[in-house]
C-alpha cells in the first residue's frame, strides 16, 4: 500500500473523531502485514482520562480482530477547522504499538496532507523501547 492511501484513509477515519472538547480532531490507518487497515479516531470524554487516542482505537480494532503483526500507521491530526500538523503519537500510543510490532521495521507517517508528511520508525520515536521480549522467557 502507498503512503498516500494509507494517509487518505487516516483522513477518512478523522471524520469520525469525537472531541468537543479540545477540538482537536486525530484519525489513524493502522496497516497490518496482511494487508488489512484498521481505522480509528480519537474520542474525548467529560472525564478527560477516559478518552482514547486515534492510534489506540484503530490498535485496540485490530486486536478484537485477531491481527496482531502490524507494518505501520498514519497518523493526522489537527484543530478543527484548521490545517492538519504533523501529529506524533503520545507515549502510551507508542508503547501500545511496541506491543505488536518490531520497532525497527514499523513505520509512523505524520501528515499534514497526502504530499506532506514525514515517516520514521517507531524506534526511532521510542528508542531502547521495553518490549515482550523482555518479560517473555
């Protein structure tokens, strides 16, 4: 899958996203190595710490579906009515998709638009990260 599509689909799963409050409005494609994207959005709650994040969400869809070996994410995001910034995922989002991937070879594409966006891997956005293999005999 092209970068491009998997961002048009971070884009399309923004749409959803439920944020009365910060007005903040996030969506995420979370590619999976077979192929499949799983969408999500962020969703804000009067008790803050009860929302979750876009990443999260789209993460959270693929596990309830059995797809555990992930490939990469795009993520989008921005104020309401304004244009997207590159939006980084949170410490939690990133240790969320440690869980499921290895950090050297899954991709994180922040984009503003289809043609402007810029992609690392996880490790380089969470170095020297703490994993499964850590807690697994």
């Amino acid at each position: 899958m092209q970068d491009q599509e998997l961002i048009r689909l971070a884009f399309h799963g923004r749409k959803e996203a439920y944020a009365p409050y910060s007005h903040f409005l996030v969506g995420a494609a979370l590619l999976c190595e077979d192929g499949s994207v799983y969408l999500g959005c962020n969703i804000e709650n009067a008790s803050y710490p009860a929302g979750n994040c876009a990443e999260r969400t789209a993460a959270f869809k693929a596990v309830s579906d059995g797809k555990r070996d992930w490939k990469g994410i795009a993520i989008v995001g921005g104020r309401d009515g304004e244009d997207c910034v590159y939006c980084p995922p949170c410490g939690i989002c990133r240790q969320v998709l440690r869980e499921f991937c290895d950090p050297s070879q899954f991709f994180v594409i922040m984009a503003r638009s289809e043609q402007d966006y810029e992609k690392m891997t996880l490790e380089e956005l969470l170095p020297h990260s703490f994993g499964p293999d850590y807690v697994r005999g």
